[in-house]
C-alpha cells in the first residue's frame, strides 16, 4: 500500500508551519517520491527520513512529495507509474526481492532519478547484472530464495564482508568527473555505514563491460559507490546518506536526488503541454 510520509509516530512530515508551496519559492513543481522498502521504527535510517526531506523544503526549497511503498508492492504493475524519483532504501533482507529489483528496473528503464542506499545499493547492481549483464543467476547471500548450495555460491554477486561494516565510518576516494563526484562535491568523503554484505570482485569486470561504473571505492579499493551513465540520474551507495550529521540536513546526495525529481516533474509538465 502507498503511504504518505510520516515519523515514528509524530505530524506529517510538512506540517501546518511547512514552507509555501514549490510554485512560490521559485520552483513550480513538486515532485513525486517514491521511498521503497520496508517501513520499519527500528532501522534508523527509516526514522530519519521525515526529517531529512523536512530540512529539503525548508532549507533547499526542494519539497517533494513522498510515499512510502513496500517492496511487495513495489512489484505490482503501475505500483510506481507517475512518480518523478525512486529511492530503494536499506532494511534488506527484503520482504519481496521481486519487487526491490522490479523498483529498479522501473527507474533504470523509465529514466526516473534514482538512489539505491545500503540494500538499494546491492539490489540495484544485482538488477542490472541479471537484466543487462545477461547473469540470470546471479543472486544475493541473504536471500531467503537462494538454496545455499556450493553451486550456488559461484553465483553470489553480492557476499558478505570480509570485515562487517555495521556501525561503521570510512574514507571513501571518488573518481573525478563523474556523477558521484559532482554530488559530493569532492573526491574524498567520510560515511558512515550499517551493512555487512559487498560487492563479489570477479563480477566486476563484466558489470564495467556492460557499462555500470564504479565511482567511488574506500582505501582498500573495495567497491562503494556505483552510477550509471547516460541515465538522468541513477547513483548508488553502500553506505548510508541518511545517517550523515545530526539529521537536521540532508546529504548532497539526498538533495541531488530531490533536485533530478523536481527536474523530471518539470520536463513532465512540459511534455503535456506540447
């Protein structure tokens, strides 16, 4: 079911005392989030999400209008038709891995902005590996779908950690003169993480062969960021953007998730009126 965005239990996320409308501020659309994952109090990065897109509006004038969609869901057909921006957010194992990568192929094939954090991250290579990579079977560790054999486990595109990144912060070096590196505004950038799953290495060249790019890696090369390019806006992370700072302000990589929607919004609004 799509749902409004609302705290854990509180006001709606733009109260009686929210900024004016979009279309006085300067920018005469609102855009239409999607926020795709299943909703929990107890995953923090979850609880931050009103705030985070309160700071938006209030501070960017960037207001979105967001929607919660679980990934069961997500999966059924026209389940995210009409919104300007899709974020796949963590809180995997999923309920539907269906309907996370159905998120993803959705926003990959339909040029909607998208962002991919922690299980987003991992659920959006996967994706791509088994739909444009050709890697039907490909598959993820945690999956609760994966058999578990050692047959199996040649297939593990996303694997455990060697070192679980749970509760963790690091560097992270951002390759110039892409997408994540004008987002962040730097090629060096400190995050902070929850997960304990990664990228398989000898996956990697063929994702780059099928046109994926790794834009950012911490200081062991491990892999932390992906994007694709030529795509409006589609970026990954491993670690999570939601738990930057105090949550009084969003991530830049939130806020360019919020500007690519209100961008798509635009272009929308004026294809109709052609």
């Amino acid at each position: 079911m799509t749902t409004p965005v609302t705290p854990f239990p509180g006001p709606a996320v733009l109260p009686s005392t929210a900024p004016a409308p979009a279309s006085r501020l300067g920018a005469p659309y609102t855009a239409r989030l999607a926020l795709v994952g299943d909703r929990s109090p107890s995953i923090r990065s979850h609880a931050r999400i009103p705030g985070l897109l309160d700071a938006l509006a209030r501070r960017e004038q960037l207001v979105l209008d967001a929607y919660w969609i679980s990934t069961e869901d997500a999966g059924q057909d026209g389940a995210l038709a009409g919104f300007d921006a899709i974020w796949l957010l963590p809180g995997s194992p999923y309920r539907s891995e269906a309907g996370a990568l159905a998120a993803v192929r959705t926003a990959r094939e339909g040029g909607i902005p998208f962002l991919g954090t922690c299980g987003g991250f991992q659920h959006a290579v996967l994706e791509y590996a088994r739909n444009v990579c050709g890697l039907g079977r490909a598959t993820h560790a945690e999956s609760p779908e994966r058999p578990g054999t050692a047959e199996e486990d040649e297939d593990l595109l996303v694997v455990p950690l060697t070192c679980s990144l749970v509760g963790h912060e690091g560097v992270i070096e951002i390759t110039p003169d892409t997408l994540a590196a004008r987002v962040l505004g730097s090629t060096r950038t400190l995050e902070r993480y929850h997960c304990a799953y990664g990228l398989n290495a000898r996956y990697l060249d063929v994702l780059r062969e099928h046109g994926l790019r790794f834009s950012g890696a911490d200081e062991n090369g491990e892999v932390r960021i992906a994007e694709l390019p030529g795509h409006p806006f589609f970026l990954v992370s491993l670690f999570q953007p939601e738990l930057a700072g105090d949550g009084t302000r969003a991530h830049p990589a939130i806020g360019a998730l919020a500007a690519a929607a209100v961008a798509h919004s635009a272009r929308a609004a004026a294809g109709a009126r052609t």
